[in-house]
C-alpha cells in the first residue's frame, strides 16, 4: 500500500495485488482518514462510500465476480467462497484511491475517486430504482447517488469520482 498525505489536504492510497491478497484494503485507509483534517463530523458518510467503492473495484473491477451470485440468502456463502478462491489466485491488478478536501465559499466537500485495473462496466445501463430493488444485491450505485452531489465515470467504467458535500444542497 502506497499512500501520499499532504497537509491533510490530498490522500492518495494504491493497492497492488499483493496487498489486496493480504487482505480487506479498507481498515488501512479509513485509519489514516481518521486524521483528514476536518473530517470528524463526515466521518462515517465518507467512509460508507469509500467502503462502496472500493468493495465495487475490487469484487466486480478486479476479481469479475457477479452480484447475482447473490441472488438468494445462501448464494452470499457462494459468493464469498469464490471471492476467497479468486483472490487467492490474483496475481495482477491494481485499485488507486484520491481523496481531496475542496473548500469554496459554500464550504467544503470532499472529491473521491478510484480507478481498478478492471475492464470497467456500461456505466449508462438502465438501474433498478433504490426503492423498487428487492433484490439482495444492486443497491451500491443508488446509494451512492444519494450521498453524493456529482458522480462521473471515465468512459472505459474502471474510474468513478464522486463528491461528498459538507454543507447542505440546495
């Protein structure tokens, strides 16, 4: 794990397959979010999607595995097992994750981006509404369009960057 701090003002964590083998990336990074300068009250909002998204580039991005393995109260066991039995197998790959702090006079927000090594996904499919999904998976990008103010994807769907406002919107 690679991880640059300047100031508190930009985070900047890379995970190498050899990392992301050794284990959940998250715990390492939420610890050294902790000490974001002004994150204290926004903690657990910013934490919640960074868990979203890094889960999402490492089981969908990296590993390829298919939410629909969830499709009942067991398949999440199945699901698991075959995360374990990929990861074991991972020997290429990559999730890179940058976190600014942006302040303007409406006040301050924090930009979130990661990319994963994956082939990305169609990032204009048609989603099940939040509210409407019975389902025990596909909840992920809804939740993050309401947390977020802006959400944006690169064109290959491997890099998603949302902003997390601190101040309410209008």
């Amino acid at each position: 794990m690679n991880v640059r701090d300047e100031k508190f003002q930009m985070m900047e964590f890379e995970f190498q397959s050899a990392d992301l083998k050794q284990g959940d990336p998250l715990p390492a990074m939420m610890k050294c979010i902790r000490d974001f300068h002004g994150i204290e009250n926004y903690h657990a909002p910013v934490s919640m999607i960074l868990t979203e998204l890094v889960s999402n580039a490492l089981d969908h991005g990296i590993l390829k595995l298919q939410s629909s393995l969830k499709k009942d109260e067991s398949g999440f066991e199945a699901y698991y097992i075959e995360k374990q039995k990929r990861l074991n197998l991972l020997d290429q790959g990559f999730i890179k994750v940058n976190i600014y702090k942006d302040s303007s006079d409406a006040g301050e927000s924090y930009c979130i981006s990661v990319e994963d090594s994956g082939e990305g996904f169609e990032t204009t499919r048609k989603l099940t509404q939040l509210e409407d999904n019975l389902a025990y998976f596909g909840r992920g990008i809804q939740l993050l369009q309401k947390l977020c103010s802006e959400i944006s994807y690169n064109n290959a769907g491997n890099r998603v960057t949302v902003r997390y406002c601190c101040y309410p919107q209008t």
